[in-house]
C-alpha cells in the first residue's frame, strides 16, 4: 500500500532524457540555473521531465513520501478523484511540464491534433504546447509558423528541396518570451535555450527535417514526413511571442495562451498569494526566487526550478515570497 499524504502538495523528482541536441553537462543551464546535481550517466541534458504520469515507466517519483519508490502514476492509480478532482479521463493527468535544455539544432517538427492522430492510428493524442523563454543565447532562434501563406505543395517542394525553413517564420528569442504552439504549427530551434515547456500529455511528434544530422549509432535519426504533411496547418501564419515582462507588472498573474486542455498563467508574487483548488488540481513550477507553500496542515519551500503537484483534496494553498527577489511561478490547471 502506497503511503502518501494527500492533503499536501506533491514535490516530484525530475526525469532526464539527453538527445543529440542537448546541452553537455559543463554547460547545462538546467544543472547551473537551479543549482541541481548532475544525474548520474549522462553526458547531456535535452530534457527535465518535471511531472508527468504517462504510464509506470514514464512517471515522476515522489519526493514527500514515506516510500522513495513510488511514483505520481501509482499514486493517481489508487487515488484518482483525491488527486485530479472532477475530470473527463479521471486516472490520466493530461498535462506534462517539462524543462528543455537545447543547445544544438532541434529537429524542424510538428503535432498533430487529436482528430488527426486518430486518423493515422495514433488513438486522440494530439498536442498543443507553449514555450516560456528562460534563457537564451544571441544566436539561438526560434522557428515558428508559416511567414507566408502556403499550400501543401509548397510545403511537399520545400522538404523535398531541404529548404523547409525559409518557409517558416524566424525570431531571435529572448528571456521572458512565450511561444503558443497550436497542434498543426510546425517549428523548431537553434542556439543555447532554456525552455519551460507546458504541453498536452502525449508524446506524438512527427519530425520533417533534422537538419541533415548524423544520430547515435553513425545514422540519420528516423523522419515522419508522411505523417507530417496530414497533421500539418497549412493555414497557420507565424506565432508570435507574447512578452512575460512589463515594466509595469511588478506582481500578480498574467494569463498566457493556453491550449485546449490546460489553462497558464504566470506570477510574480511580491506579497502572500492564495490560491484555491476549485475542486480540481493544479501544477506550480517555481521559475526563480524561493516560495514558502502553506496550507490547514502543511508548511513547506519550494527553491527554483522545483514542480509540485497540488491535488484537489486541498481546498486552497498560499504561497509566500522568501528573500529579497519577488518569485516567479507558472500556474498550471486542467480546462
């Protein structure tokens, strides 16, 4: 039987995944940036999974535990409605929040949406997505959309060409920039970037070009360009960044694009902040400063970088800023 308290926040333990694009460890921004220990048996870093309950390979494990093993898709196996509250898919958390590290070249890709996963024999597993710039060297750039109209032949043309990339719209990305990936957009990335990434819970991405890269193993690394031409949006122009600063925003919430299964925001909490449950969970990932995270039974501190789960048996949670610089957070809830 899995012990664990429910009545307080869930603290998570990040999963690694290291891709040809990652950043070496020495250069990590994920390691550097969040003052985190190297894990053990790798040599980059690409991603920091830092909640996610796909299935019992692909889930968080639970830090505030009395039993280090267990893991957020065992907790929400056993205590579904505890945890989510009121949902359509009331085991499947249907969100993941992850953290990407890039420092090569991602591959120019796309997701499709639900009703076209389904129809290429993927089952409803489409995806949305937003980026929230962090970091960002001057030459990193960020592909995303068409800059012009398009049609599918120009597009078929361009892939078959290698020259995909003069379609897409170009930007110089820079800290505090947030990127809305509707599924259809097909995008891509360049340059050193820290990226705070809020998608659907599912993994389909059909990958168009990798930019004639040679994988592990000495080979190309596998493209899906049959899929992508169905999933593509043909129709959608280039998507440009909504800025997270201004000058005049020195606290409080800023909602953010959001896709069709989660709604974002994000906080910069100068003073005590209470947010309620509204009978349903909700995701904190604490970008920068330190937070003091409270409840009817519970005191705790969240440092940056750190994901935690709030389930829907509590009502409602403060969070209060420790230390000079006013922390920033993103608000993460179920549609």
């Amino acid at each position: 039987m899995i012990s664990v308290q429910l009545e307080q926040p869930l603290f998570l333990e990040p999963l690694y995944f290291s891709y040809v694009w990652g950043a070496p460890i020495e250069e990590s921004w994920v390691i550097s940036r969040f003052g985190r220990q190297t894990p053990p048996g790798l040599d980059r870093i690409a991603e920091s999974w830092e909640i996610v309950a796909l299935d019992a390979e692909l889930s968080n494990k639970l830090l505030n535990t009395q039993e280090p093993a267990s893991t957020l898709y065992e907790v929400l196996l056993h205590n579904p409605r505890t945890i989510l509250g009121t949902s359509d898919s009331p085991t499947k958390l249907p969100i993941i929040v992850k953290y990407l590290d890039v420092f090569e070249r991602l591959s120019v890709q796309v997701h499709p949406d639900d009703a076209t996963a389904e129809r290429l024999g993927f089952g409803p597993s489409g995806k949305s997505e937003v980026w929230v710039v962090l970091d960002a060297d001057p030459n990193a750039r960020i592909w995303a959309g068409f800059a012009k109209q398009v049609s599918r032949a120009d597009v078929e043309e361009a892939i078959r060409s290698g020259e995909l990339v003069s379609l897409l719209q170009e930007y110089t990305p820079r800290p505090g920039d947030c990127y809305f990936f509707p599924p259809g957009t097909v995008h891509a990335a360049q340059g050193h970037l820290l990226i705070a990434e809020v998608q659907d819970a599912s993994q389909l991405t059909f990958r168009i070009f990798d930019w004639n890269r040679i994988g592990t193993g000495g080979r190309p690394r596998p493209l899906h360009i049959a899929e992508a031409l169905e999933a593509i949006d043909y129709r959608q122009g280039p998507i440009r960044p909504v800025s997270l600063y201004d000058e005049k925003r020195t606290s409080g919430a800023l909602r953010l694009p959001s896709g069709p299964k989660f709604l974002l925001a994000h906080w910069r909490i100068q003073s005590p902040v209470t947010l309620t449950s509204e009978g349903r969970f909700l995701v904190i990932s604490l970008l920068e400063g330190k937070l003091r995270v409270s409840g009817t039974s519970f005191e705790m501190t969240a440092g940056p970088g750190q994901t935690f789960l709030i389930p829907a048996s509590v009502s409602s949670v403060s969070l209060s800023p420790i230390g000079g610089t006013a922390p920033a957070c993103l608000e993460i809830r179920p549609r």
